[in-house]
C-alpha cells in the first residue's frame, strides 16, 4: 500500500491543512470508523507535508500491525500486540540481494513489504519518524495585555462600551497579570470566569451573575480577536475564550428579556392626578422625565444630559426640538442617536419652555442622573401595581420607548419606516441615508410627519397641573 502524502493532506474552509486516511475495509468493524482525520492546526503548506508524512507513517504501520489479528488487537493494551513467535520471520536484505521466507503465508507478507518499500521515495527512511510534537505558534510581533488595551480602546467610539471594555480588562489583568498578550491562557479565563462568579469580598466586589461573567467574557474575547487581526496573535491559534461561556446561547436568549411597552391602561394609571404627584412631589426632574420619554422616546442618559442650550428653535417654522449632540463632553449610544426630535404640543402645553427658561443659567435642563429618575421610577410601578416585584426587566423606564416606537410603527399612521428610525436614534441595515435623517428634512417636516401621530390626550389627561416654577 504506497503512503500517498498528497492524497491525505486535506485543507479545511477555514484555511487549516487536516491529515484524512482511509481505513481498510477488513479493518472497518474493529477500528469502528471509515476515516482517520486528524486536524494539523497549521496553514503552512510545508509544516503540513511533513506532519501528514508523519501521521500516514504512523497510521500505515498501526494498520499493518492489526491486520495479523484484528479480533484480538487492542492499539491501547500493550499486550495485544504480537510477539517474535506469532510473526513468523521472513528476511529482506537489498543490500546483499537476500529474500528468504518460511511458507507461502510469510512470502506473501515478504512480497507485500517489498512492494511498499519500492513504492517509497529513496531518500526517505522505511521506519516511520518520531511523532512530531505540537507547539503554540508564536506571532512575529507581540505586546502586553496593557498595551494592547490602550491601542484597542481607542478603536471603540461607543463611549459605554468603552469604558466597560477597559473596566473589565484591567480586572483581568489584575487577575492573572501583564502577560504578552499571545500568551493569555485558557486556564488564566477560567480562573478569571471563577473569581467573577464567586466575587471579590476584599476588594468589595460582589459575585456577578453568569450572564454578567458572560459579558465580562465578551469584552476579553474583542479585544484577543482585535489582537489577531493585528498579527498580535498568531493567525492559527485559537482564541482562548472560545467555548469558555457560563450559559448557553439558548440560555442567554431565555434570561434576557427585553422592555416592554406600556399599555394604554398602565399609561393612565401612571399619569393619574394624584398617584403622579406622590411620585414626583417637588422634584421636577421627575415630573418631565416621563412625560419627554413618553413624547420623544429618548433613552433616560439622553434627557439627564440635555442643556438648557439643546432646546432650539428652526428657523422660518418657529418650530421647538431637542438637539441630541455630543456637544461639552456628552455621550451618544451610537453615532445614529445624533439627532433633531421635534417637541409635541402636549409638552408645550404642559410649561415645559417656561421650565427651560427658568433653568438658562445652570449648566443642565435636570439635575438628577437618569438612573436616579429611573430607580425612582421602578419603586412606583411597583407601588401602583404596574409593575411586580419579581420582574426585574420587561416594566422599566425603558418601557416608555418601546411604547413611543410601536405608536410611531402602527400602519394606520403610515409614518415612513426610515423616518421612525431616524427618531428612534437607530440605523436602518443597507439603508445608508437612515443616519441623521431627522437633519436632512426640516423639523416641521419631521413633526408633521412623525411626532405628531402621538396622540397621548386621554394617556396624560391626569397631567393637566403644570408645576410651579
């Protein structure tokens, strides 16, 4: 049987040479498998000829060996293997021109193994090599944990994400050291996933939730592919947090449960007369919070950060709108989230212009954060039995601009798709012209075309006192 090294070295899609043999078929019932595959885990096209010449060596003697007596051989007990005795010897000496065999049975084995050796090249030896011993490639240029965060984070513009990648790294590194970063281990995440998971008392850090270790997972895993795509890594190594996840994907989808919109009946009983004063009382950022969510559908960090100067006016409509920038170090989820949302009539009438004036010498519309107003929020859900206690997600702040996007969404309207996502700070996929939309037509258009479709009259009908500036 000629070892044919070509026709066992195979590559994968993904670029990596594997090492595939066939299994004789007298063979087949007692190996349990058609094929022997095994992986190289190189791409190098000469690294991989020399490994598959071992294998098939290898492989090719282990198939010889067990055809004496396939029933009895066991490639792992020792003992099964056969003895002087059971071979019977037959002699090749091509140097001194010398075949000698003992019966028909041995000049035919005698025969075969001339014929495989003829086969074989003349400089390559009959017996098979030494197994070849697998290393870590090892990348032409490397640098440390450290040093590799700081040039990654500077790739990231989602400010949240970026300060949670580099929170979470650095916790890593504290962890399991400023190691090159080729040389992180999947023993380090494991350690590092154990240590989330049971928490940090000395350092008053409590145990994280599978999930959240999960995330945690996901910012080492960005940075690691970051790191190979810069030749950091070798090309061929694995990327050792791969596999390392607490939960499942189908987990994952389970436990989170996004926010969901109010119901016009939550909606009255949020806004009822008396029950919105005992959640707002003298707090005035409580007061508008809700009512700007629920008429522009702006997340709760958008409206902490709002200005007194971010209130503007078009020219030539007159027409009022918040300006959603990034002006004096403020924030955007993303790049789309920069936009004009035209302010509704139910606002105006509520004194909210007489609100932003009386604020025009302080450096923020609120002086409450979003999580504030937020937690603050919860509690009265929960007090007013919208919400229950044990559900931690679906009736949150959030809630208000998922309601604000199903109303925009509803067909009766026919608000152009393109247009709800320009208001909504999203980008439409394969929709190129979606980012900052709302700034390529005015904002009376906008207003006509899309903001006032919220009709929120009986919803708000409680919220008719206006408060006293």
């Amino acid at each position: 049987m000629p070892i044919n090294l070509a026709h066992h070295l195979k590559i994968s899609r993904h670029g990596v040479f594997y090492f595939r043999m066939a299994v004789p078929a007298a063979l087949r019932p007692y190996i349990g498998k058609r094929e022997i595959i095994k992986s190289l885990r190189t791409r190098e096209p000469a690294a991989a000829r020399k490994l598959a010449y071992t294998f098939a060596s290898q492989t090719f003697a282990w198939f010889s060996t067990m055809a004496y007596d396939p029933k009895r051989f066991n490639p792992l007990d020792v003992s099964t293997f056969p003895t002087a005795k059971e071979i019977r010897p037959y002699d090749i000496d091509l140097a001194r021109g010398i075949l000698k065999s003992d019966g028909p049975d041995d000049h035919a084995r005698m025969m075969e193994a001339l014929a495989m050796m003829k086969s074989m090249p003349a400089s390559q030896p009959v017996t098979a090599p030494a197994p070849a011993q697998w290393t870590e490639p090892t990348p032409a240029h490397t640098m440390t944990l450290s040093k590799a965060l700081a040039a990654y984070l500077a790739t990231i513009q989602n400010d949240k994400t970026r300060n949670a990648t580099e929170r979470e790294i650095k916790r890593f590194i504290e962890c399991c050291g400023d190691v090159e970063i080729h040389k992180v281990s999947g023993v380090d995440v494991v350690n590092w996933n154990a240590k989330l998971l049971a928490g940090e008392p000395d350092k008053k850090r409590k145990a994280q939730a599978p999930r959240t270790a999960d995330n945690s997972i996901q910012f080492l895993q960005g940075l690691l592919k970051w790191a190979q795509r810069k030749e950091y890594i070798h090309h061929s190594a694995k990327i050792v947090t791969e596999g390392k996840a607490n939960l499942t994907k189908k987990q994952r989808t389970n436990a989170t449960k996004g926010a969901e919109a109010f119901s016009a009946e939550q909606l009255v009983k949020i806004f009822e007369t008396e029950m919105y004063k005992s959640f707002y009382g003298d707090n005035r950022s409580r007061y508008w919070f809700p009512l700007i969510a629920l008429f522009t559908g702006m997340r709760k960090e958008e409206i902490a950060q709002l200005t007194p100067a971010d209130i503007k006016a078009e020219y030539g409509s007159g027409v009022y709108y918040f300006d959603i920038n990034r002006n004096w170090d403020k924030t955007t989820k993303t790049i789309n989230a920069l936009r004009y949302i035209p302010i509704h009539d139910t606002l105006m009438k509520l004194g909210f212009m007489d609100y932003v004036l009386s604020r025009r010498s302080a450096p923020t519309l609120f002086s409450d954060t979003g999580n504030a107003v937020s937690h603050a929020f919860i509690r009265y859900l929960e007090k007013i039995g919208v919400k229950d206690k044990d559900d931690k997600r679906r009736m949150v702040f959030h809630s208000f601009r998922d309601t604000f996007n199903n109303v925009l969404a509803t067909p009766a309207f026919k608000v152009q798709e393109r247009l709800r996502y320009a208001l909504m700070g999203h980008s439409k996929e394969g929709d190129t012209n979606a980012t900052n939309y709302t700034k390529q037509i005015t904002v009376k258009e906008n207003k006509e075309c899309g903001i006032d479709f919220l009709v929120f009259e009986e919803t708000v009908a409680g919220v008719t006192h206006r408060l006293d500036l």
